[in-house]
C-alpha cells in the first residue's frame, strides 16, 4: 500500500505538485491520467525516488520514504521509452539488477529463465534489443521491472509508442499479468481509455492537483467536476452555459444561450439559481421529431463507425455530440430536434464544480 | 557523372564516359600514395614515379638503422597516444557534463572552446612559448635544487619545454574542444532513462558508468579518440618548436630533417619514413571506421 500525504513539489517558484493526497491499496491497478503537464509523471518520479518530494509524506507499506534512494524502496519501473540497454542481451538486461548485487550467475539465469517464461520471451534471451520488436521490447522492460520483486511497479506511459492494434493487446496482457503477479501498479497515462479500461482506480489530475479519484465507472457517471466529466468519456461530454432558475419546490428550469430550454424534475431544493453549466453525454441526447425536443439545431457533421454513429449538431463554436444508432440516414444540413435525457443531466457552478445530488429523474 | 533522365537507360557510351573521367580523377587522387607505396621498396629511388628495377626492404631498414627510426616512432606513439587516451577521458567527463548540466554558462563555455579550436596554433605558438617557458624555468630551477643529478632525464620526461610532458599537453589542449563537442552531442543524444533505469536497479554510480554508460558512449568516444588521434599524429608545428634534444624527435621532424639534408635527398628513405608515418593513421582509422559510421549516422541504435 502506498500513501502520498499533502505531497508537493516546485521547480523554482513554480509549484507543480500541489497538495496531493492519494492512497493507492495493496495490490491494486491504479491509474493516475491527466492532459500532458497535469503533473502526473513527475508524481510517479517522486514515488520512484528520481525526484525530490518538497513538502509532505511518501509512506511504502507504513514507511516513510522520502529520503530512501529508488533502489532501496523496492520499486520497479518501466520507461515510456523502455531504457533498455542496446550492448546487452534481453537476458542481460533482464538480470541486470541481480548481476549489480553480485547474484551468483546459475541464480541469475534460473530467475530470468522463470520471468521470461512468463512473458514469453525465452526464445530471445539471447537478443539485443535492437533486434526485438516493440511489443517484445515492452515485455523485456516489464520482465526487468518484474524480477526485482516489487512491492510496487510504476509504469510511465508504456504503451504509447505501439500501434494501436497492439496497444489493445498490451493492455490485456498486462491486466492478465498484474492479476497473476498480484503486484500493486500504478500506472501514469495520458489517455482516458487505457484508464478506463485497465484500472481498478482512477486518479484524475489537473495542473498538479488530484481532480477525483474513484473507480472507473464511478467518474464516469459521478464526476466531481466539469474537468472531470469532460475528460472520462469518449465521445466528450457536452457542456453548455444555462441559467438556472426555480419553477417549484423541486423543479428547475434551464435556458442556455444556443437555444436549449430544459425542465428537471425531482431536482435538490438546496440546488443554486444563477448562472451555470450544463453537462449531458451524447448518449443521453435523442432524435426526436420536429418541434417536440428540447433543442433544435442543424446537423454540421456525421461520423459513422458502424455500430453507431455520431452527430455533430449545432454552431462550431459551440458544438453538441449526439450519439445515435448506427444505421441513421440523417445528413449534414439536415435540422434535427434533440430531446434530454434529464437522469443523465450534470449541473456545474460557474467555477466548475458539480451541483450535488444532481437532479435525478 | 552522366544522370540519365528518369526511366530511360544510361547508354553504353555515357557509362563509358562517366567511368573514364572518374577513373581519372580517381587516378590523379591515388598518384602519391602510389609513389609513396612504390619508392619505399625501391632500391634505386627516384623523385619520379617509376616501377622498381630491384624490390628491397633496404630503405625502412635504414629507418631503423643509420636512422634512430624506432625512437621516433615510440615518441610519436607515446606522446600522440598519450594525449588521445587524456582526451578520451577528459572529453567524456566533460561531455557528460556539459550534456546533462544547465548551467548558464553552457553555450557561451561551448562557443569559446570552440573559438580556441578555429584560432591558427601558428598565431599563438609565441605566447604559448613564453608561457611554457616560464614555467618550465621554474620547474627546473626545483628539479635542479633537489635532484640535480638526474636533471635532465627529468626534464626530458615532465619539462614543458623539450619534454614529453609539455607536447603532450598543449596536443591535448588542441584536441580536447573539438573532442568535447562531439561527445556533448553525443551524451546530449542519450536519453536519461537508461541512467535513471540503472539507478533504479540499484547501480552505484561507478557501476553506471562502467557498465551503462561507458558502453553506450563507446561509439562517440571513439570517434572523438580518432579525431584527435589523426589530428595530433599529423601535427608538425608543436613538436617542432617544443622540442629540440635529438632523443625526443617524433616521425614529422625525423621525416623533415631527413628532407632538409644538404648534401643527400634519399627519396627511398623519405618514402620509407613517410609510409611508416601513414600507417598508425590508417590502422586507427581501421579500427574505429565502425564506431565513426555509428557516431554520424544517428547514434546508438535502442
């Protein structure tokens, strides 16, 4: 288990970690992802102990290890760029950490053989590197990480320089191999798939500050705020500027300036007045026919991926995505009428943050 | 040569063409190799190109005989060999350094080594003089104040001026800017992450050295190694004014001297010596080729 307690960090007067909390449990997949610059990779190079923590507490399985050097922390990590060494072998790279502690060589080799067994590289042992493909390359990193033991491995973006076919297959190889290895991961991304997809737990940064953390399905239909609910989720969330006002004890209205006008019932009666923001998924939008929805608006562009297709609706300055069935004949050009779903509805305050309990229908 | 319009042929006489002329800037090129290859295993050489009448190994024989041939050599191997190897390892600290370090100072240092490097030695060689006079006085005024018995073998091995110890220096001084920019590139091309992963797997500093970084700047260090070898073995001009007792003489002055004779130009000892001269050039040449190709066609290779 491992715990970072109001952890900061600056370079110069720049502060780029800021008071981070998380705790990441015992034998658990978490994902820490953010846009690039959000401060996720440094995070994870504090934990690996190559960057200094300024304020605050690392704590490894109830230790506190701030001044511990990487090695002795009993944490592995595997490179974005794999950092393999191209004058040794794949079994070379892979006993390298046995071999710096003078590990006696039939040790070593019996070890390498057992971690290259498991991911499958015992016919390349005796590679460089520079021969390897990249998947290969990834799992040699992994295997150099892997057979040190870890209490904790750490992954920086290890997959973004695959293609995406193999990334797909990457990311189920490595979800088979924490489950065996029953090793606690966290792993930094810039991509919201690959946290959605791998992670028992989600920590979303934003310029050095935790967002939210939970699981995967959680920040999707609860996110804590706008940045949270527009980044989880493919398509993106639409958000749109409404102002809210109250027509009963628990019924508000909603009207935003692009023309959409929307009741919701059952609504919090503590929920502010005002300005606000507006968050609706683009499967929570629905063609309806003319003049009966909540929002008209002129198709601008059709993306069709077969199963489903994606309407882009209204102004380019102020877009709206509807998700709908695959097999639709809608055309650009076309005017459509969209009806809310009003259970699917997020309200944020004009700085962001989630008006809570959202309304529900 | 004769560039043939996209999808059409070159015909038979423009290969031809093409062919002769460069043969015959090819042969142009190669003429004094030729010569030098030739008169040195000529018995009765001549300033003119001709076949042997008599093969013979006589005239580097007599480099090694009526000559001091193998004093020469062995001077010039020491003190070049020398300066390569202080090179080597200067320029890959330094480098090093100079790659990972964010120093203000960093590019102005970098343009005024450089600088150094495009000044003409010739331009300097009264300063630098003076200087290494200076100091050599006063090391010898120490060197004969405590052992004045064995002054000038000392002088003659640590003495700025006519010593091994002074050439040795001011070749390494000439070398080392070319040198450190190459290896700056150099380390500046090699990600972090192979240290940082090292350090990771728990590698002290001297094992991060010796076993990552070291092999991983073998190509570079190398090259910078052969630029300054071939660079320093065909310096003339400071081992000229240096050094003067006949016992420190290295091959160019030996192969100048020997050209400067009044009574007697023997061309196939001149040719001799200068074969010998061309050989370490090569052999090193040979043994780094693979390393140059590395270094200037993209670095290490992940």
């Amino acid at each position: 288990m491992i715990t970072l307690k109001n952890v900061r960090k600056f370079y110069g007067p720049v502060e780029v970690i800021k008071n981070v909390d998380i705790t990441v449990e015992a034998g658990e997949f978490a994902v820490f992802v953010g846009p690039s610059g959000c401060g996720k990779s440094t995070l994870l190079r504090m934990i690996a102990g190559l960057e200094g923590i300024d304020e605050g507490d690392l704590i490894l399985n109830g230790q506190r290890i701030n001044d511990v050097p990487p090695d002795k922390r009993g944490i592995a990590m595997v490179f974005q760029s794999y950092a393999l060494y191209p004058h040794m072998t794949v079994a070379e790279n892979i006993g390298f950490s046995l071999s710096l502690k003078k590990v006696p060589q039939p040790e070593i080799n019996r070890q390498v053989g057992e971690v290259a067994e498991i991911l499958q590289l015992t016919d390349y042992l005796n590679r460089r590197p520079g021969a390897l493909s990249g998947g290969q390359r990834q799992r040699v990193a992994i295997g150099r990480a892997i057979i040190k033991k870890p209490s904790l491995i750490l992954f920086d973006e290890p997959l973004s320089n695959l293609d995406s076919a193999l990334r797909v297959q990457m990311r189920a190889e490595l979800q088979r191999l924490h489950r065996e290895l029953k090793a606690t991961v966290v792993y930094v991304t810039h991509d919201q798939v690959e946290a959605m997809t791998m992670a028992d737990r989600i920590v979303v940064l934003n310029s050095g500050v935790v967002a939210q953390v939970g699981e995967p399905m959680e920040l999707y239909h609860r996110p804590d705020n706008e940045f949270v609910a527009t980044f989880i989720g493919s398509p993106k969330m639409n958000v749109v500027p409404v102002s809210i006002s109250r027509t009963g004890p628990t019924t508000l209205h909603l009207e935003s300036p692009i023309g959409l006008t929307l009741d919701l019932p059952n609504a919090d009666p503590a929920v502010i007045t005002g300005a606000g923001r507006l968050g609706i998924r683009p499967e929570h939008l629905r063609l309806v026919p003319a003049g009966t929805g909540n929002l008209d608006a002129e198709v601008a562009i059709v993306e069709r991926l077969g199963v489903e297709t994606y309407l882009t609706v209204g102004t380019p300055e102020a877009p709206i995505v509807v998700r709908t069935d695959g097999d639709i004949n809608t055309r650009p050009g076309e005017r459509v009428s969209l009806s809310v779903d009003t259970a699917g509805c997020h309200l944020f305050d004009s700085t962001g943050r989630v008006i809570r309990p959202a309304p529900t229908a | 040569m004769a560039v043939p319009a996209p999808g059409t042929k070159p015909t038979r006489r423009q290969d031809l063409l093409a062919y002769a002329t460069l043969s015959l800037i090819s042969i142009f090129c190669a003429v004094p190799f030729f010569w030098v290859l030739l008169t040195s295993f000529d018995g009765n050489a001549q300033l003119f190109l001709h076949w042997p009448d008599q093969w013979t190994l006589n005239n580097d024989l007599k480099v090694f005989t009526h000559e001091d041939g193998f004093r020469w050599v062995f001077n010039s191997l020491f003190t070049v060999g020398t300066a390569t190897v202080l090179v080597m390892v200067l320029a890959g600290l330094g480098g090093y350094a100079l790659s990972r370090s964010r120093a203000w100072w960093k590019l102005p240092f970098l343009y005024s080594i450089l600088l150094i490097r495009v000044l003409p030695a010739t331009a300097l060689i009264v300063p630098l003089y003076k200087i290494l006079l200076t100091l050599n006085n006063f090391e010898g005024n120490i060197v004969r104040a405590i052992i004045p018995a064995f002054y000038t073998p000392i002088m003659h091995s640590i003495g700025f001026i006519d010593g091994y110890l002074g050439l040795i220096l001011v070749l390494t001084t000439g070398q080392l800017p070319l040198a450190l920019w190459i290896m700056k590139t150099f380390f500046d091309g090699l990600p972090r992450d192979y240290e940082e992963a090292a350090l990771m797997d728990g590698a002290t500093m001297v094992q991060r050295i010796r076993r990552v970084l070291i092999p991983l700047a073998l190509p570079g260090l190398a090259a910078a190694g052969l630029f300054a070898f071939m660079s320093a073995w065909g310096d003339f001009l400071l081992p000229l004014i240096l050094l003067s007792s006949p016992e420190l003489q290295t091959l160019p002055l030996g192969l100048f001297r020997a050209f400067l004779r009044i009574n007697e130009i023997d061309y196939g000892l001149l040719a001799a010596l200068a074969f010998i001269y061309l050989l370490p050039a090569v052999v090193a040449f040979g043994f780094a080729r693979r390393f140059l190709v590395q270094t200037f066609a993209g670095g290490v290779k992940g």
